[in-house]
C-alpha cells in the first residue's frame, strides 16, 4: 500500500508540473466542476467542486457520492459513501496541484441469509445490520485541463475501523442480536483508510 501511495504523489506532482505551461496561457477559473471519479473506496461515484473567490481563487469546496453493492459469502452489502469537505489550490487559477481536508462517512447496509455470527448463533432467515464508518480525510490531488479536466488524488482517512456489525434476525422462533464480521472492502486498515482515486469531468 505504502509503494501506490508514493507512486500516487509521484504522478500527481508530474501533472501539478506539466500544468504550469497550461495557467501561464489562460487564467479563467471556471469555477463549477462536475464529473466522475473512480477509485477506492469510492468505486464510481459524482464529484461536483466549487471554486470560490476566496483566497485570490484558491478555496474549493466539493462533495463526492457513491452507491453500491458487494455480496460476499451469503451477505448482500449496499456500501454508501459521502464526502465533503475543502480543496485549497496552490495557484490562484484552481487548476493543478491542491491540498484537501474533509470529512466521510462510509454506511455498510447488510443483510445475511443463514448467516451464523462470530458468536455462533445461526439466523434461519434474513438478518440485518447497518454500521457507518466516519473519518477525516488527508489528500493531495492535482486538476489538469480547463473545461474538460482530469484529476487525480492520493491519501489517508483516519478514524476507527469497526471489525463487525451488530445484526438482527431470527433464530428458531426467537429474534436475536449478535454480531458478524464486516466484509473485507479494498483500502480499509485497523487505523483508517487508504484513499486513491482518478476522476473526470467538465468545467463551467
């Protein structure tokens, strides 16, 4: 993990570059953003980014959302996943090289057929769960074109990583309350998770 993060910052720092010779021809901010972004934990999902005049044009605020299902073993997960927060650009044209800070909430909504819990209970039909994985985000990105751009961005959310899901369900003829173990998802650690993402959009 440690190897694609710095092999992340090594391609965002080589676009940051390479998007000098591009501000120096054109100032125009285009300061509505919307478009895709693809990565983890994310997946696929909307990005949308305004850049306000804040600090000579360098404060942006976005919020990005996703929705999606994962069905590990005999479980169907939907995960939702929502960010906002601030990106802080390090020229005043809001293009290239930026610093994020912001703040996401990952929601694992389950339901297990069968499922037997870590503590050995057996439910007969469906149970259910939900837990929500909250954190606070680190990143360095880079925004390369003016109209159509694309955009790339590594780092880290820090926060405490539930092992388990508290579910409730039937068992026998009694409705019980145990736990069963969340689903590996690509990027979660103990401590946080990783965040790497690359994303696309238009300009206006």
């Amino acid at each position: 993990m440690k190897k694609i993060s710095i092999l992340c910052m090594l391609l965002i720092c080589s676009i940051a570059f390479s998007q000098e010779k591009e501000d120096k021809k054109d100032s125009d901010i285009n300061p509505f953003r919307i478009g895709v972004k693809i990565g983890i934990p994310n997946i696929v999902g909307v990005d949308v980014e305004y850049v306000t005049p804040l600090f000579d044009n360098r404060f942006a605020l976005f919020v990005d959302y996703s929705a999606f299902k994962v069905s590990p073993d005999q479980a169907e997960v939907k995960i939702k996943h929502i960010e906002f927060g601030t990106n802080i650009y390090f020229n005043n044209k809001g293009r290239g090289l930026y610093g994020s800070v912001s703040y996401s909430n990952l929601s694992l909504d389950g339901s297990y057929t069968n499922a037997e819990t870590v503590n050995g209970t057996v439910y007969d039909g469906i149970a259910t769960g939900v837990v929500d994985i909250k954190t606070t985000n680190l990143k360095i990105g880079a925004k390369l074109g003016k109209k159509f751009y694309f955009r790339i961005e590594a780092g880290y959310g820090f926060g405490d990583m539930p092992k388990v899901v508290e579910v409730t369900g039937q068992s026998g003829s009694v409705t019980e309350t145990d736990f069963v173990e969340i689903p590996d998802i690509p990027g979660i650690s103990d401590n946080g998770l990783f965040i790497g993402n690359i994303g696309f959009g238009i300009s206006f």
